[in-house]
C-alpha cells in the first residue's frame, strides 16, 4: 500500500479520501487555491500546498504545477476524486511520466470511455444494447434531419467528446433540429473545443440507471446498480440503491453486461456503466471513468470502502472480492445539497457559512467539508454536502431521509433543501414511479412557488398579529409566545438578545424591541 497519496481536488470529496487514507494509515497531501485558504480538507491533511493561480477554478486544473507539487511531497500516487481532471488521459499520462501513480484507469481505457461514439461501437461489439442513433458526428443539418428520420421523434443530440449535460438538447419536432443543432455545436466548442454532436433516440419514459464496477485489469466484478432518476437539467439531485424497478433477474443481466462493457475497454480500478432504462428495456448510455459524487449509496448497501479499494488496485493488488461474496442489504438514499437557491429559480448561492448544524442519527452519514466561516464561493460546483440515508427497506430510508433533511441547519447561504424535501413528499416518488424528467412531470417547482407564497402570507400575518399585541400591549411583547403559532424549519426559532427577540424562518427574518 501507499506511504502518501495527493488528492487532487476540494471540499467533500477531498476531505472523504483523506479519511479512509487516514483509516489505512496513509500521510495525505492537499491542494488548496487561494479562495480555499482557510478549507477544512487543507487543514484536515497532513501536509497542504498552495496552488498559485489568480482564476482559483485554473488551480485544479494546473497538470504541471499538481505533478510538480506531487513529486516535491514525494506522494506516491495522486487521487482526482471526481470532476476536475479525474477523467483527463492527459493527466493520467503526466503522472505516468512523472513516476507517480494514478488512482483511477489506465488513460487508454478514458481515452475510449470519454468519446461516446467510441465507446458506443466498442461495447456494442461486447453485446451491449444500445439505443438507436446515429454512429457518426452529425456533419450538416440535412444528415442530422435523415438521421432523425431513421430513428423517429424525439431525437436527443449529444456532444460525442463532453458531459456534464452541457450540449444536450431533446428535439420533439424537425423543425427544430437545425437551430439546436447549431445551439449544440456551439456549447460544445465553448466548453469543449470540439463540435462533435450526435443523436439517439429520446426515450420516454426513462430512468437513469448505473452499474458500479471494480476490476484489477483481470477480473471485473459489479457491485449492483443506483438509480440516479431525480435530476435537473441533466444533473443529478438524488440517488438510490438499490432501483425500485430493478430485480434480481435484470439486476444480474444488466450487472454481466456491465463487466463484458469493463472488460471490452480494458477497464482496470473503480467506475461506472450508465444506462437508459425505459419500459423494461435498457440501453448503454455512456461510461463514467472516476468515482462517483453518488459512491456512497452502494457503500452503504455493501460494506465495501471504495476508496480503500480504488487505492488498493491502484497500488497493484489483485481484486479480493468474489461475485458471491456480495450481497445488497437495505436501501440508501442520497441527497445532493447545493448552495442554490429553489426559490429563485435555483441561483447560485455564495456566501459565508454563519450557522451549521448537520444531521446524525441511526443510519444517516454526512459527507461535507464546512464548518462556521467556510466561505462558499460561485468559483466552484455548488456542491456543499451529501446527506445519505440508509435503512431496512425504501418506506424506512426515506423517513430517515425526511428527518435527516430536517434537522439541517445551515444559515448564511441557501440551499436546495426545501427542493429535496417537496420531492420526498410527493406521492409518486414514495412509490417509486420515477423518471429523469421527474421535477417537470410532477410540477416540482410549482409547488415550491406555492410553498413560498403560503410562507409569505403566513410571515405577513405574524407581523400583523406581533404588532396588533404590541399595540394593546402598550409597546411591549407578551412573553409567552404560544398565542402566534410559528412554522419554522429551525427547532430554537426564537432567540433572545438583550431587549430583543428575533425569529429566523426560512425566507425572512423578524425582530422585535421588548418595551420602550
């Protein structure tokens, strides 16, 4: 095993290698941009360096200056976590040279996981199914048009070299083909430099649904599938495990297909098989070359560190886990908070962490880099958190969920936690009846607007009653409360400051004078 290891990224997931290297006994080594200066996962390391950059998102994405800083610490190996350049072959290849290992795939593997037409034709050669489409990049309108016309309406077009939903576009009608094509294209080149955009079929309804894999280069084993259906504009908001609609008899088909895909790449160390999953078909979607935000669901239903075994294969051990040692029990749940806020069309939400107070429990783990002062800034993903849940069966998880969501206090930024909570309640979602497209077809939204607004009439009409007391009251507040009933999220909404009261809701803040 490895002496020291540099984790090339921040936050959660920085701070989340750092404590199973910690548990293997492992010295760490952080990244920190100057925006990152006073970060836990810096303080938490054992040894921290600053990557000079004046744009603090360039620091993590500096290849020369995180291999050099490597190599200076005489780290062993080097973790990207997720984002960033945990799936840049460029990166791999540094390390490489650099006599420094990577913890991830060997860089040809991402070179054919990260361009989907590749991957496409070498895994329907290994006996995939894939969704209907076009093999090729779209080269003008009138070839995307006839390929629209094979597959039928609605058409997906994605960009062959990208992700993070970034370029993709559904396509009802062919009168719009053209413009989104072109609209498609564009993103691409901006955030990609490349152009390449093709289309598949768009299915509905659909579920996203991903295997998990570990493989040593030899043998390639699955760990059982997450449902990943609750997203928002492509991006993932909350995850299961297992999928409500996946059986054993589909579980164990689509989990072999998962380990012939791994194998056909020549996949070695931890990562992800996507699918799109519609009326009980299911179809190879794209391959994801890292680990996922989404890891700990399959680690609560497993036992298995996959970070201890990410870091494990990479330093060259044979794979220790049999097919029959595995065993999925229970349900876990998973809650992405994002400092946006829900209620303004989900705005970015930077600011100073004022107050925290972070879930606990029977079966509830936090996966989080804040503290009180931790200043979240717009440079970044607006991750902040991860709650995930975890139970005997999915009625159990999802009350654990509800009440873990509950008791988050996290002041000084807004979050999506209302978001969550409305998605959590809806009936379809309790039954299971998922799909990616799930917060539109359930009016999601629409119902937060309505909660804000009952919330509004409800601060209004405290105000109105607190002075009306006032009034008859010759100035001063009663000091009992009782008679104005309040709903809060917080469970201490009142405090008491010398001669004032205030009470801290969700959207508004009311303070009152005690006498003269």
């Amino acid at each position: 095993m490895f002496r020291k290891v540099l984790i090339a990224n921040r936050g959660e997931i920085a701070l989340r290698v750092m404590r199973t290297c910690r548990e293997l006994g492992i010295a760490t080594v952080a990244l920190y941009s100057r925006a990152d200066a006073a970060s836990l996962h810096r303080s938490y390391a054992d040894e921290a360096y600053e990557v000079p950059a004046e744009d603090p998102l360039r620091a993590y994405l500096d290849i020369e200056a995180i291999v050099a800083i490597a190599r200076r610490a005489e780290a062993e190996a080097i973790h990207p976590g997720y984002g960033f350049l945990a799936e840049n072959p460029s990166f791999v290849r540094a390390c490489d040279e650099a006599g420094v290992v990577f913890v991830g795939p060997p860089a040809e593997a991402m070179d054919v996981a990260g361009d989907k037409l590749r991957s496409k034709a070498v895994l329907k050669e290994a006996g995939l199914p894939l969704s209907p489409g076009s093999d090729r990049p779209l080269a003008s309108p009138d070839e995307a048009a006839e390929a629209a016309e094979a597959v039928g309406y609605p058409v997906i077009l994605k960009v062959a070299g990208g992700g993070g939903g970034i370029g993709m576009a559904v396509v009802e009608k062919a009168k719009d083909l053209a413009p989104a094509l072109e609209h498609a294209q564009s993103l691409a080149r901006s955030a990609f430099d490349v152009s390449d955009i093709f289309l598949e079929r768009y299915h509905r309804p659909a579920r996203h649904i991903e295997f998990q894999i570990l493989s040593d280069g030899k043998r390639t084993v699955h760990l059982g599938e997450r449902e990943c259906s609750i997203q928002r504009r492509y991006q993932k908001l909350i995850e299961e495990a297992p999928s409500p609609v996946v059986g054993d008899e589909v579980r164990e088909e689509m989990g072999t297909l998962s380990v012939q895909a791994a194998e056909a790449l020549g996949y070695a160390n931890a990562g992800t098989i996507e699918y799109v999953y519609s009326e009980g078909n299911f179809y190879f979607n794209e391959v994801n070359a890292r680990l996922q935000v989404e890891h700990p669901v399959t680690e609560w239903l497993t036992g298995i560190d996959l970070v201890a075994e990410q870091l494990s294969l990479a330093a060259g051990e044979p794979l220790s886990l049999e097919p029959e040692d595995l065993a999925l029990r229970g349900w876990a749940l998973e809650c992405r908070i994002n400092a946006e806020d829900p209620y303004r069309g989900f705005l970015p939400s930077p600011g100073r962490v004022t107050h925290l107070g972070l879930p606990s429990g029977p079966g509830v783990r936090v996966d989080a880099a804040l503290q009180v002062g931790t200043e979240v800034t717009a440079a970044y993903d607006p991750l902040v958190a991860k709650i995930i849940a975890y139970g005997a069966d999915r009625e159990q998880v999802t009350k654990r969920m509800s009440r873990a969501l509950g008791e988050t206090v996290l002041q000084g930024i807004a979050t999506n936690i209302p978001f969550h909570q409305a998605v959590l309640q809806d009936e379809a979602f309790r039954n299971g009846d998922l799909s990616i497209r799930f917060i539109e077809e359930r009016g999601i939204i629409q119902s937060l607007e309505e909660a804000r607004q009952r919330e509004e009439r409800e601060r209004r009409a405290l105000v109105a009653a607190l002075a009306a007391a006032a009034v008859a009251s010759k100035g001063t507040i009663p000091r009992r409360m009782e008679a104005f009933p309040i709903r809060s999220q917080s469970p201490k909404a009142w405090t008491r400051t010398g001669r004032e009261e205030q009470h801290r809701g969700r959207n508004h803040d009311v303070t009152l004078r005690r006498g003269p």
